[in-house]
C-alpha cells in the first residue's frame, strides 16, 4: 500500500517594521499578506517579528536588539529562512545573514519564487527567470560561500575577484539572452493577437487571489486552474466567450499584488500586452477583503504603469457570499459606524457606483448575480463592437436573458 506523501514547510521567521508612512494595523495586514505568501511558497510561519522604527536599519534592516531577539528564536527553533517585508539592499543581506546564520529572504525575492513555481509556459518561464536573474546580479558576493567571506589579505586578492567578475559577466550575458528570446516570443504573440480578428478583446484584472480564474471558468466555461493561493494563474489565458449571440475574446491576466518587485513589472509587461491591447477590463475585486479599496488603488497604479489605466472599465465586486460587515451592539452608543459595519447594499451606494457607474456586486464561487453581470458585459461590448461595426447593429439586439 502506499504510503501518503506529505507536504514538508520549511519553518520561517517574518519580520516587519512599523513606521510613520505604515501604522500598526498597516504593518499587521502586510504581514498576513507575507504569511500567506510564504504559505504559498511552502513555508511554515512560526513567528512574527515588529519594530518601531523611523525608517529601517541601514545595516540590518531592524534595530541591533531585535536582531538579537530574532536571532535568539531561529536557533532555538531551528528556523531555517526569515522572510522581511520589505526589499532588502545587498549589504543589508549580507549583514543579517552573518548574524542569523539562516536563508534571508525579503518579500520580492519570495514572490519571484511563487512566480518559479507557478510558471508552466516556456514564455513564463523566461520571463521569471530573467526578473530573478535581475534581481540576484547586485548580490552576487554573497552568494559565493565556497570563498568564506570576502575579505583581503594573503590568498584573497586575485582569484575570489576574478570568479565573481566572470559569474557577473556570465549573468548579464544571460540575461541579454533572456532579453532577446523574449523579444522573439513577443513578436510571435503579436502576430497572433493579430490573427484573432477584430472580436471585442476583454481582460479580467484585479488583484491577486480575487477569484478571476474562478470567473474565467464560470462565463466561459473552461477549465482554468484556480486555486486559494496567491498567483494560482501566471499564465495569460485566452478564452473566445459568447453571451446572447454576441461573441468576443476574454483573457485571465496574472494578479497584482502591493510591493510588486519592480522587475516582474519589467519582465511582464509583455504579458500584460493582453490588458494594454483590450477593448474592456473587467477589474475583479475581493469585497471580503478588509482593504479591498487598498487593493483597487494597488493595481490601479499598476494599470498605470502599463498604460492600461484609462481604458473602459466595469467594477466587479466578487466574494459577496464571503461579505461580512461587523454588527455595532445595538446598546453600544459610543460605536460609530464605518465602513466595516457597512452591509452590501451600503456599498452599492457609496462611492463605487457613483465613480465607476454599473459597478456589479456577485459571487463568481456560487454564482449569485452572474445573470446580471452578463446582462452588463454584454451592453458593454455591444456597444464596442457597434461603434466599430454600425452596420451590425441590428445582429445584436438589446439582451435576452439566456
């Protein structure tokens, strides 16, 4: 018989700062976010650990007697990896390796990890390959364990040099190479795009683990892979969608996600192709989420980056069925109400409808309000596709429920 194969964590340590631009509760919710993209990466969070700070260590990131205290638990509970919250320079890698003596890893380099594992695709591949490479050629010294450390004196001074010197160079060869097969691939990909006719083009966006993969597979009926991790969808995927009689093209892009390394951004805009090239985003949004609107800010800015940002846009606010809204006691008088205790028809006429006009409010898990939510898409990309067809007009007439 055999025997049930186990998922081994590798047991971590996180590390945050508190400071005057990230409050408490800020610092608390971008830890849960780095817990869960540890979990996500296979790692098992043990602890966390916070300092007040005006601005981080320029040498270890966090103060000397917090170091302490982190390096304290790692060898007690023989922690093999602390993970910080924020992009660690070189040098400060360097010095807190020295201290820990464990694997330090900060949060762009963990999500360029999930972004290994989840690559399939040569395309994807080569494109994390290329942002980790990036990533990884300022710190380069410290990776040569073999030579001790790097220090001068007798039976130091030429070679240790050298060898760095040539593994620099053979990076940046790579990723010169990396650069041009990429540029090769995108031609490919344009002239496919360009093969797809002139069918509306949709793109679902949105912020990481929102559920857009969950929508792909509902409207189009396909099998995506979704999954209740970050960045279960790396892959852009392209689905032909027909809703009436109307038909067009609707693609699943990667998530977005706060602190996004700034060489993914690089390395995927070629991806986000599909959202740049769309006639339409649908921007997906966790309304369960606590800092949804934290969220809508995120990859707005992102769209922005990416020139994608004033393109026409349908808000679709997923997750209603995981919505909770705190209770104020109905004694409790001092309790002023927020926007946590806001229920759904709250939001409905906040700033959401007001702004974005046909905001839609559904649950792509239960399919609760998907009819209306076609009903909207489909008024939408009608009127696309008749401005640029009028004399299509009268194929698609005002929609009929399904």
């Amino acid at each position: 018989m055999l025997e049930k194969t186990q998922i081994e964590y590798e047991k971590a340590v996180l590390i945050g700062l508190v400071t005057r631009q990230q409050d408490e509760d800020k610092a608390k919710e971008y830890l849960d976010e780095l817990e869960f993209l540890a979990y996500t990466a296979g790692a098992e969070v043990l602890k966390r650990f916070t300092q007040k700070m005006d601005m981080p260590n320029p040498k270890t990131f966090i103060g000397s007697g917090k170091m302490e205290d982190v390096r304290i638990y790692v060898e007690e509970h023989e922690v093999g990896t602390a993970i910080f919250d924020d992009e660690l320079s070189p040098a400060q890698q360097r010095n807190i390796e020295k201290i820990l003596r464990c694997k330090v890893v900060d949060r762009t380099y963990l999500i360029l990890d999930i972004f290994a594992q989840r690559a399939k695709t040569s395309y994807a591949r080569t494109q994390v390959e290329l942002a980790q490479y990036e990533y990884l050629l300022p710190r380069l010294a410290g990776l040569w364990t073999h030579l001790e450390r790097q220090r001068g004196g007798i039976g130091m001074r030429g070679p240790g040099e050298t060898e760095i010197e040539t593994d620099r160079r053979i990076v940046r060869d790579r990723i010169s190479l990396l650069k041009k097969k990429l540029a090769n691939i995108d031609k490919q990909m344009a002239v496919q795009r360009g093969n797809r006719g002139s069918l509306v083009r949709v793109a679902l966006v949105g912020y990481t683990n929102v559920g857009k993969s969950t929508l792909m597979n509902v409207i189009s009926k396909s099998d995506v892979f979704a999954e209740n991790k970050l960045f279960a969808t790396l892959d852009t995927t392209v689905r032909k969608v027909v809703i009436g009689n109307l038909p067009f093209l609707l693609s699943d892009t990667v998530g977005f996600i706060r602190k996004l390394p700034t060489q993914l951004v690089e390395s995927f805009k070629s991806t986000l192709d599909e959202v740049r090239e769309a006639d339409l985003l649908l921007h997906v949004v966790d309304i369960s989420h606590s800092s949804f609107e934290d969220h809508i800010a995120s990859v707005n800015s992102i769209l922005d980056e990416i020139d994608g940002v004033d393109k026409p846009t349908l808000m679709v606010f997923n997750k209603i069925d995981a919505y909770q809204p705190e209770v104020i006691e109905e004694d409790d008088l001092v309790s002023v109400k927020t926007k946590a205790h806001y229920t759904l028809e709250d939001w409905k006429r906040t700033w959401m409808n007001r702004e974005n006009g046909d905001a839609i409010f559904i649950s792509a898990l239960n399919k609760e309000n998907l009819e209306e939510f076609r009903k909207v898409v489909y008024q939408k990309v009608r009127e696309i596709h008749v401005t640029r067809f009028p004399y299509n007009n009268f194929l698609y007439p005002e929609y009929i429920q399904e």
